[in-house]
C-alpha cells in the first residue's frame, strides 16, 4: 500500500472521529430548558414546518419525515404541498450562519403571522437568531482540523441531524408514542 | 419540574449520547481497503449516481450533493434529470435491510450495465449485498435501548451521514481539493 | 433563412398546434358523470394523494399544489411528509399505460386501505384501471404524427395538466372559492 | 341532476375549452426566430439551467426531463445536485410576472457568469426580461372569465408545458433524434 493510499484511507478514519467527536461536544452543553420549551412548541402547534437552504434544508426533510411518523402534521417549506403557516403553528429554521437572505425572509413571514420560531444555528448573535421564540445555539468552534476534515456546513449538518433525532426520541416519551406506532405511520415507499 | 418533563430532557440528552457512541462503534471497525476502493470506483466513474428510498434516500442526497462540490458528476436516482446509468459509472445504494424493492431493482439495471455497485447496508447476507462490487457492511448489533432512542433506521442513516462526509474528505485528499474548492462550486440556492 | 432552420421553426409551430388540438379532442369526450363523482371523492375526503411516475408525477405535484390553495389537504406520494393513506382518502394516479409496478402497488395499497381511487390512463383495460373506484379514460389514438411531435408520454402529460386545471375551476365553484382566496393560501416561496 | 351539480361539469368542460384556446392564442404569435434563437443556445451549450418558483418551476421540471432524454446535460436549479452555472451554459427562466426575487437573484448570477438567459414571460418590460438573452413573451390579456377559469398562474403554466414540449419536438430534429432514442435514455424509475 502506497504512502498517498494509506493517507486517503487514514483521512476517512479520522474524520470520522472528528465528526462524531465535535458533534458530540455541541450538543452536550445544550440547556434541556430548550429542548423542554421545543416540545412544547411541536407537541401543541397544529402543523409544524421546517425550512433551510441547501443541505440544511436535506437534514431538515429527515426531521419532518419522521415528525409525521410520531403522528404529528408536518411540512417542508419549499415544496409543493406545504400550505401557509398559521398562528399557532410552529417553525424550525436550520441555518449554520443565521444569514441566508431565504431564511430570513421565512423567518419574516413567521413572526408577522404570530407562530412560534425555533431556531437552530451556530451564530446566537445573527438577526435569525433574535427573530428566534426558541434558540438552540450549536457551538462549533474553529480549528486547525475543522475545513479538512468536515468542510463548509458538514458539522453544523451532522449536528442538526443528531439533535433533531434526539428529539424525535423525547418526543416520543412525551406524546406516548413508539417505535411500532411509527412504523404503523410509515408511508408508502414505491 | 416535573418528574415527566425531567424524563423528556433526560431522554434528549441519552439519545443524543446513544446515537453518537453507536454510530461511532459501527465506523471504527471498517476496513480502510474497503474505503479506498470505494474512493477508486468514485474519482475513476464518468458519473455517480445514489440511490435510497426513504430516509436513506434523504442521506444519499446529501452526499450527492457533496461530490458535485467536490467536482465529480452526481446524480440521485429517482430525480427529474438524471440520466440513464452507463457502463463505468458508479452507483451507491444506501440500504438498511438490503431487501427494499426498489432497491434490488436498481441493482439489477446497474450490474445488466456493467456499472460498479457500492453498497451501504446493515445486511451483508441479503441479496442486496451479494449484487455489490463493493459492500460496507454497518454493523449495529440491536440492543435494550434502541427501539427506543434511535427508532426505526435512525441509527443506519446517522452511520451514512458520517460514512458519506468521512469519505468526502478522503476524496478532497483524493483529488487535490479543498474547502476553498469546493466553495466555489457552491451551486445557485434561492 | 436555411431550409434546416426553415424546418425547425416550421416543427414547432405544428407540434404546439398538434399537442393542443389532440388533448382537446381527448378531452371534450370525457363525461360530466366521472368529473361530478371526482369532484365528490375530493371534496368529501380528509386527505387527498396523487401519484405518478416520472413526468406524470410532476403533473401530479401541479396538481397537488392548487389542491392545498383550493382549501383541501393534499399530498405526493413518494415525498417525505406524506402520511398514510387512510380509510375515506381519495388517491389519484395518473399513469399513461396503467401498467408500471409502482403505480400498482400504490393501487394495491390503497385498495386494501378502503380508500377511493381514481385512475387517469390511456388504457381503461389495463389491471390499474380495473382497480379504479371512477376511471377517467384519456383517448389518445396513435398516428403518423404522434411520436415526431410529441414524444413518449407528451399528450398524455398535457391533457392530464388541462384536465386537473379543470377540475380545480370546477372545484372553485363545489366549495365556494375565488381566485382570492386561493391566492391568500399562497405558501412561502422562498 | 340538480342544477348545481350542472354547473360544476359545464364549469370543467367551459374551463377545458378555455386553456386549450387561451393558450393556442398565445403560442400561434411567437415569432419563429425566437425559437431559432432558443434551439441554438441550447444545442451549443454544455449545459442547460432551468429554473421557475412554484408552479412554474414544476413545469420547467418537466422541460429539464425532456431534455436529459433528447441527449443533453439539464439541471433544475434549486436541486441537490445542481452545478454552478459557467460561461456559456444557457440558463432558461420561467416567470409569468417577471419579477419574483429569487428569479431576478438568479438572472443577476447568470449574467455575472456571462451565461446566455432565456426568458419565458407575460411581462416583456419587467426587469427580468430586460436581462434575457432570448426573451419569449406569452401574451395572455386578462378578460372577463379568466380567474374564475384558469385562476392564478394557470394559463401561463400551461403555455409553458406546450411551447417547451414543442420545443422539444423541434430539438429532435435539430439534432436528429427521435423516439426511440429518446426511450433508450429514459431514466431509473423505481
């Protein structure tokens, strides 16, 4: 094996240690008063839609895939189905930079109708973030590894998908629902 | 608070934790040769094409996604424009149970091609697997916990995630790219 | 002006002239009756879903998308926020030859769910339009022209676009909707 | 059959008649060399961008399809797997008011890029078309039936679908394809 193929293979491993390692560090330090008052939010609000640009917006499509499992209304804002949103329902923006010109203009329109925001991001000081009913923060520092290893939104995406399974496992506790009632709620696949 | 709402913060914070450590215990134990193959199949195939249905198939977007950054040719099976699977293109299919229809079906059409098949699955027996030129097997022995803290195929798509992002920094490595790089293929999003 | 180019602009006069009076001629046979039975089906279900592959399913998503601002609740399936079908839903496929295995199966489903089915085909003796709770038969016979100026499904496709356009005017006056209050149901384009 | 019941078939057949003729109108008048202009850009590109929001970009969708099956290279902008878009390439724009943000973002983009633009559009002094390489204006006068009949976008939408799949029908014999060949790239649909 020559040097340049085991480095290729050596970059795989470790980066995928990077990933799991610093996504982990994220979502420790996450205050379980905002997962609480998230819950809240989904568990009450009549529909729930999710919007991010880009690969954000992929991760978020996993989430309201299985929102819709655990028996709630979901949307994904952006496709062909999605109606308004209304008061009372609930909103979750995924946005690594807290500045994409489309997430702040959902984010407009969701304050302007009265429903509830949850933002998630990495920039807790981003006009996104203050337009936010529920802020979780995701704090990803910098470092040297950081742009080789996991390059532009890959630890924000990971993290986002990490965390909003989580929840889905909460959520399950909190609405009594589990793995067989999903299953029960799994669409057709053709 | 309530005995209830500790629980659901509880259980945010275990899953989060489960999901990670699992995850992480399937990727540590791949073999590096099975990785550089793969890694060959990408940068030598004139076009790669992804496939997974359901959730698996939100996964695989987000990768092809990826290599289009990366300045290879993507593309998701089951999309409007792509195109029609020849010989020398690579195909990835993502599959928990290696059993899914249109799984099977999509292997068939690419080995009648002649095209090489990755496949990712947590099945290495199924007939899936057995079609593949290259397979991954995800190993994620069940436990006590999981039906309850990652329901349904949480953890296999989590694995792919990782898998995915691992490989695509293997790839820059590969190719002689970087964050930069790719940057400047960030496609128009509106 | 060369004779070729002569040609190709002479090619696409007559094709949008050919495309336009065959659907017409396709359309004008339809009976009141089957439009009446539909518009009760959609009107009275909870949750209306549309299927179709390939570019029959993106007429469908057309379709779906005026369906939700017509006031209804309305889904695709195949994409991630759909639900189950259930007792009382309507589903409507749209397949040109009613034999490709994804719509059959989606009709197989749907059946044993004790859902409504309509099937929009060219071929009311195909198994699909057996399955049908109201069958809508396209009549599109061959000729010399068909397959140079409109390929593979292209009158199929138009005339299922002008015929769900339609059925939405119809579906305007059964509900007591405008354009006004379609437009207010007008989702976040962002 | 009451009355009412009356109204809502003649509406369907009344609104039928309608597109097929509204549309019919507005496609007899496009200057040939127009099309000429149109089928050049996109045979000489090496790749070919289509965007719409909402309805719109469901039927440039559609149009990307048929183009992937005539033998070009076509992305829908806004998708996965989308490339950037570079000098050269032909970007086609679908927008009945010419004036969307996300469409004008991305006219901006192509122009910077030195890409050619080809408008479809009802409003030829909006800033849109002003920046359009090749721009097809869809002349639709509003009259007295028209939002009861064809509310919202649907006329416009619906001489998109003609004059693209007669665009197609003209594509082929500019680069002397046909049926067949077209079948023979029909794409995986699982």
């Amino acid at each position: 094996m020559s040097a340049r193929t085991d480095d290729r293979a050596a970059v795989f491993h470790r980066a995928q240690e990077y990933i799991g390692s610093r996504v982990s560090d994220s979502l420790t330090s996450i205050d379980p008063a905002l997962i609480l008052r998230t819950l809240e939010l989904l568990t009450r609000a009549p529909s729930i839609f999710v919007y991010g640009a880009g690969r954000s917006g992929i991760i978020g499509r996993a989430f309201a895939m299985r929102l819709v499992q655990a028996g709630l209304r979901a949307y994904v804002i952006g496709e062909s189905v999605t109606p308004i949103v209304q008061r009372g329902d609930a909103v979750i923006i995924l946005s690594r930079s807290g500045e994409s010109y489309s997430s702040m203009q959902t984010a407009n329109i969701v304050r302007r109708e009265g429903s509830e925001l949850v933002v998630i991001t990495t920039r807790p000081t981003s006009k996104l973030a203050h337009a936010a009913s529920v802020l979780i923060s995701i704090d990803l520092p910098e470092d040297g590894e950081r742009s080789r290893l996991a390059p532009l939104g890959t630890l924000f995406e990971s993290a986002s998908l990490r965390l909003t399974d989580a929840l889905i496992a909460a959520l399950l506790v909190a609405r009594g629902e589990n793995e067989e009632s999903m299953r029960a709620r799994h669409a057709i696949m053709v």
